[in-house]
C-alpha cells in the first residue's frame, strides 16, 4: 500500500496440490505472494498510526491555549485536573506524528513553563485524507529516487567515459616519451 509492514494479517490455505517435477519451496513462496498482493488489492487495507497518552502541565492562565492546540494536533483532551502551585494537568491522545514539533510550541504558548511526558497508548486507524496523503507521498519518493538512480547511473557513466579518455591520453603521452 504505502511501502509499511503489514500487521494483523490471517491466511488460511484451504487446497493445494504437489507435484513431484514443477512443486518446490519457491513456487510456494512465489504463489503465496502473488494471493497476499491480490487480496491486498481486493481488501480494504488501513495504515495504523501510533496514539500516544500524553499528560502536559502548565500554569492555569495558559490551560485554555494548550488545549485549544492539543485539539488543533488532532488530540482528544481526556481530561484535566489541578496538581497545585498554579499549575493544571492535561491528559489527552495525540498522535505521535503531531508530537514531534510540540516542545517548541508549548514552550512559546506557556513562556516557557510547561512541559509535557508522553507514552504509546494504542493504534489507530489514520483518516482516509490523511492515507491518501501518505501514499501519495510515498508514490512521489520513490519516482523521485528512480529519478535520483538515473542521474546517478549517467554521473557515473560520464565519469567512467572521462577515466577511460585519461588512461588513453596517458598512454599516448607514455608511447611519445618512450620514442624519445
């Protein structure tokens, strides 16, 4: 689908036959692959993305802010309670892929006074929006890197066709000074 592992996946074979001349193990593999990448086409597959359970505290006079952009990350606010010296906890999911520039922006929202812990929650299905968006960039990766290949090949095709041209010049300019 997008290029990722394949998880929660059961196969159940129910006929097969072996043949002494055309049966061996990598006919099996290779007939194996072939029905998992029709069934995958035929299915309705879903990338999974990590939830985390993140708990963030911050001052009260910025509580309002923190989880107007929890929310904004596609966070769920699951709750919220007073931990004393001024100071409110925030419990809420997020997806992990929302989290990885979180630290600088709570840090503005909160001048610098709150923080945050987080830890794997559970998986979860990723909208269909967003796992268009996915394999639609996966898809642009991998023309981009044959693109990349094919540069490379032709780099290294002229640099092959400039070596040869130096030996060849060396090799003339040895002959001329072994007439000498």
């Amino acid at each position: 689908m997008a290029g990722y592992p394949v998880v929660d996946v059961r196969v159940t074979l129910f006929d097969g036959s072996y043949h002494e001349v055309d049966s061996s193990d990598i006919s099996f593999q290779i007939a194996a692959r072939n029905a998992f990448k029709i069934a995958m086409e035929n299915d309705s597959p879903v990338i999974l993305e990590p939830i985390m359970f993140v708990e963030i505290f911050v001052p009260n006079q910025y509580t309002g802010d923190v989880i107007g952009e929890v929310t904004a990350r596609r966070g769920r606010p699951m709750g919220m309670e007073s931990v004393g010296k001024g100071y409110d906890k925030i419990m809420a999911e997020v997806p992990l892929s929302e989290m990885l520039d979180f630290s600088p922006r709570l840090s503005s929202i909160s001048s610098g006074k709150g923080y945050f812990n987080m830890k794997l929650s559970h998986y979860s299905e990723v909208s269909p929006d967003i796992q268009n968006k996915i394999i639609e960039e996966k898809k642009e990766g991998k023309k981009k890197h044959k693109t990349n290949n094919k540069k490379r090949a032709k780099a290294l095709f002229f640099n092959i066709s400039r070596l040869k041209a130096y030996i060849c010049y060396l090799s003339s300019r040895t002959s001329i000074l072994t007439t000498l």
